[in-house]
C-alpha cells in the first residue's frame, strides 16, 4: 500500500478516470488559445460593420468578404488566380531557393569558393531587390520570367547566408572525428555537415518564405496579368473593397500554411534535436 | 609446431591468461609504436623536445603529466591527426614489419553524431563499403559489450554523460582496432561513471588485447590501468614507470598507491616543489 493510498486519493483518482472516460473528441484548450485573438477580431469587426460603424467603402464586413470568396471561387477566378500565384511562389523558391543553397554549400566547404563569390553575394544582398522592378519590367516585361526573378532574388539571399553559416558552424570537432575515422568528403558532407547545417537551413527557408510572398505580392501588383495580386489589384479600380480583403486574408492563408509546411518538414528532419522532442 | 597444435596451444595458453588475470597478450591486429626524435612547435612554442618511446604490441601506456606538457599532442601525432616538426613514428606489426594498423581514438567529448541513432554512430567506426546489415549487427554486438544494448535506437541526446562516452568506445572498438587511442576519455565524467568506465575500458582491453595509449591527468586511473606509465614534462619524458601488477585491480591496493605517490611526486617535483 503506497502512503498515497488514502480514500480520499482513490476517490479523486476515480473522478479523474470518469473525465477521461467521457470526453469528448474536441481539441484541447491549450491548441484553442492562439486562435482566440483573430476570432475576436473577426467578431468585433463583423459587429462595428453591421452597426454600420465601417463604411463598407473603407472596410466591408467579414461577411461580405465570405461572399466574395464564395463568389469568386464559383466562378472560378479565385482558384485559377491562386493556383497561378502559388505556382510562381513555388518556382522562385525552388530557383532561388536551389543557387542559394549551392552557394552557401560551396562558399562553406570551400575556401576558395568563398573567397571568389562571397564578397559579391554580399553586396548584391544589400540591394532590396524590390529596387529592381523597373529594369526587370524593361528586360522582362510583365511576363512570367519578371515574377521568377524577383522571386528568386529575393529567396536567394536569405537561403544563402543561413545554408553558408550552418555549414560554417558546424562542430569543428565532429569533423574531426569524421576525418579521423575515415570518412572521405562525400560522406563527410552526408553524414556531418549537411545535417550539421540543417537547422540553420531550415531557418533560412522560412525567412524566405516570407520574402517570396512578399516579393510575390508587389511584382503582381504592378507588372502581372493575372494572380491574387493582379486580382486585389484589379479590384482597387472598380472599389471592391471585399475582393482586395479577399486577397489580404488569402495571403494570411498561403502564408500560413508553407509556414506549417516547413515546420513539419523541421521536425521530422530535426527530430534528433532535444528542441524537437517531447 | 602444426598449425592445429599452435592453435590448441593459444587457446589453452589464453585460457590459463584469462584465470590468471594478468596482462593479455596482443591481439590480432595489435601494432607495436615506435617514437623516435620526435619534435613539435606551435609557433615558439616547443611542445615537444624529443621524444624517444618505444611502445610494444598490445601494452597499455598511460602518459600523464601538468596541463600544457605536450601529452594530448602526443597522442594526435600518433593518431595523425596532427604532423610532427621533426623526427619518426612507426608501427610495427608482431614480426616489426612497419605496419599501418587499424587505429582510433576516444576524445574527452564524445562526439557523437547527434543526428544519428546510437546505432548508426556506433556504425561510423566501420568506415565506409560495409553492408548495412551487418554493420548493424556488429552495432549492436558491441553495444551489448559496453551494456547498452537496449540503447541502439535512442539519439545520443537521450543519454547520459557516461552513457555518451561508452557510445564512443563502442564505435572505436566495432572495427576491433590494433590501437586505441584514448585522449582524458573520462575528464568529463562523475567519479563513479568514472571508476565504473575503467573497468570497462580495463575489460575489453584484456579480451582484445589491442595496444592502447592512454592521456589522462588522474595519476590514480594511470596506475589502475596500465602497464607502464610515462611523465612527460615540458616536451620531454621526465618518468618511464612499469606497474607490474596482474589486472584487474583493486583501488585502494596498497603497491598502487606507492607507485601513485612516487608519479606524482615526479609530476609535482619538477614544479621546484611547493
């Protein structure tokens, strides 16, 4: 008999096992809390909207803006405008995303790779590649190669500096070890300083995820045919205020989303980390 | 002497080591190292002066002395992982052939490979070109061996601190090396992981019989485990010292403690005494 074997544990014990027992299927409360402040907002907005405290001219209600999603994805138009948007996203990143990443990997096992391109790639990274939009107009035109160079552009940089320091700074002494149990350098670049660099990789993709929608956003704004910024953007001539929030919260959404996707990409490839482990 | 009765006669003459518990004879693979003039600098700084040592197949040399002597460079330049300014290292196989044997080292840190199962690190001391089957096997064959068998799926960061280090030993001893290097593998650990890892290290050296090198700066681990133990001073060899007692030992014996008196003694002395 345990010293906590006392009637009045047993019956709490009891109590405990009946909660369980009768649950219900619903998500704990701790996954409810972060989505407790954009539900009030929401409330409140569709509140002040309804009072008629918001000119629908200057901000429509979140119910107009429902509508809107439901009428434009009837229509059509709004699955055809992300699928466009998310593809050109998808393919900056990957470009992008892919020289960067060799770069860094380059300019971080080699010492003359770096010596050779490092400087460079540090002072193209200081132009906010936003800047470029007018010349990319003039070479590209509004055409789809304008919205992958600046999308690629904008991904490059942040994939390279954290590919190029994750390599950098790995553990001086597991290479050596590498080295002294025979590992030649493919294998060292396999089983040592890829993974090595991994976190810091990762921290990279997500810093540019967030540059690529944004690179996205402004180049459809201005030089696209079609796309959710073409689509926000058409919408701010005729003031359809619903389709342009439209657009803002399907932004949120993607961004959201390839936010959720690296994250669990991050765990699974992260999962020997102790930060990753429950 | 054919073949069969030489066998025989290892066998039995291994068996009569084993009751005895004395000092095992080399194994297959053990290499004898051959230290001659040899010289190092970091810059002006003269770490090592010379140094002669001649250490035979399958013997358990402790190198001992201050912090800065030169006994960690020492022991990279035997595992090549740095060159000497000067002078000659060699090994030698059983008939002292020059040999170049199958050599690895345990740091001070594990290192281990934290991405990697306790397994897969163990798998590293293979090398490269080996099935992936039967590496695995030879894993977890050796991890039973440092009783950590049940440990083969967890990452190194679920393990303890001594738990880690026998990780480590496992994968320098999977590929059942000629030399073991062992760079204040225990440095790190509390005082019982530590006695506990002694005898482990004492333990698979007398079943495999490989030459092992030793630094530590803990007088009383060099006396508990070798069969020679040498005083480095200032780059040069101030003490050469065989403990010629039977293993394994029991701490707290009195001919140890002399002998631990008496090293340091030798490494305090040189200090102009206090």
């Amino acid at each position: 008999m345990s010293t906590f074997d006392t009637p009045f544990v047993r019956s709490v014990a009891a109590e405990e096992a009946a909660k369980t027992g009768f649950r219900l299927p619903l998500p704990r409360r701790e996954k409810l809390i972060p989505y407790l402040v954009p539900m009030a907002i929401v409330a409140f907005w569709q509140l002040a909207s309804s009072a008629g405290l918001i000119s629908s001219r200057i901000m429509p209600s979140p119910a107009d803006v429902a509508l809107a999603f439901w009428s434009t994805t009837v229509s059509g138009q709004l699955p055809n405008d992300v699928l466009v948007s998310a593809g050109r996203a998808f393919a900056g990143l990957l470009v992008g995303g892919s020289i960067g990443f060799l770069l860094g990997i380059a300019n971080g096992v080699s010492r003359i790779s770096e010596q050779l391109t490092d400087t460079t790639l540090q002072m193209l990274r200081t132009i906010p590649h936003l800047a470029m939009i007018p010349l990319v107009i003039l070479w590209f035109g509004i055409g789809e190669e304008s919205k992958l160079f600046l999308t690629s552009l904008g991904v490059l940089f942040p994939v390279y500096l954290n590919t190029y320091h994750g390599v950098r700074n790995v553990d001086r002494d597991l290479i050596e070890m590498g080295r002294v149990y025979g590992m030649g350098n493919w294998t060292l670049f396999r089983k040592v300083i890829f993974p090595g660099a991994l976190p810091s990789i990762f921290v990279g993709l997500r810093y540019a995820l967030g540059i690529m929608w944004l690179t996205l956003i402004v180049s459809e704004s201005i030089a696209a045919s079609s796309g959710i910024g073409h689509m926000a953007n058409n919408a701010r001539e005729f003031m359809m205020t619903d389709i342009v929030v439209l657009a803002l919260v399907i932004y949120a959404v993607l961004g959201k989303l390839a936010d959720v996707i690296a994250r669990v990409l991050e765990q699974r490839l992260l999962a020997w980390n102790p930060v990753y482990q429950k | 002497m054919t073949v069969n009765t030489r066998e025989r006669f290892h066998a039995v003459a291994e068996e009569l080591v084993y009751e005895r518990d004395t000092a095992p004879t080399a194994g297959a693979g053990a290499a004898a190292i051959s230290l001659t003039g040899l010289e190092k600098s970091f810059g002006a700084n003269r770490v090592l002066r010379g140094i002669n040592l001649h250490i035979p197949a399958g013997q358990f040399v402790a190198v001992i002395g201050k912090s800065g002597c030169g006994k960690s460079t020492l022991l990279r330049i035997v595992m090549g992982l740095d060159e000497p300014n000067a002078g000659d290292l060699r090994f030698e196989d059983a008939d002292g052939v020059e040999a170049s044997p199958n050599a690895r080292i345990v740091f001070q840190e594990p290192r281990l490979l934290p991405w990697l199962s306790v397994a897969d690190n163990v798998v590293v001391g293979l090398g490269d070109g080996i099935d992936r089957r039967s590496a695995m096997k030879a894993a977890e064959a050796v991890l039973s061996e440092v009783q950590l068998g049940e440990k083969a799926g967890e990452w190194p960061a679920r393990l303890s601190g001594g738990q880690r280090q026998r990780v480590a030993l496992a994968r320098a001893l999977v590929s059942r090396p000629g030399v073991l290097a062992l760079d204040e593998p225990l440095g790190a650990l509390d005082a019982l992981t530590r006695i506990s890892m002694q005898e482990l290290i004492n333990r698979v050296w007398r079943e495999l019989g490989f030459t092992a090198v030793l630094v530590t700066h803990d007088v009383s681990e060099a006396v508990h485990l070798a069969d020679r133990v040498i005083v480095l001073d200032e780059g040069r060899i101030a003490l050469d010292l065989s403990i010629p007692y039977p293993h394994p030992r029991r701490h707290g014996h009195p001919g140890l403690a002399e002998l631990e008196g008496r090293l340091l003694a030798a490494i305090l002395g040189t200090d102009g005494g206090h």
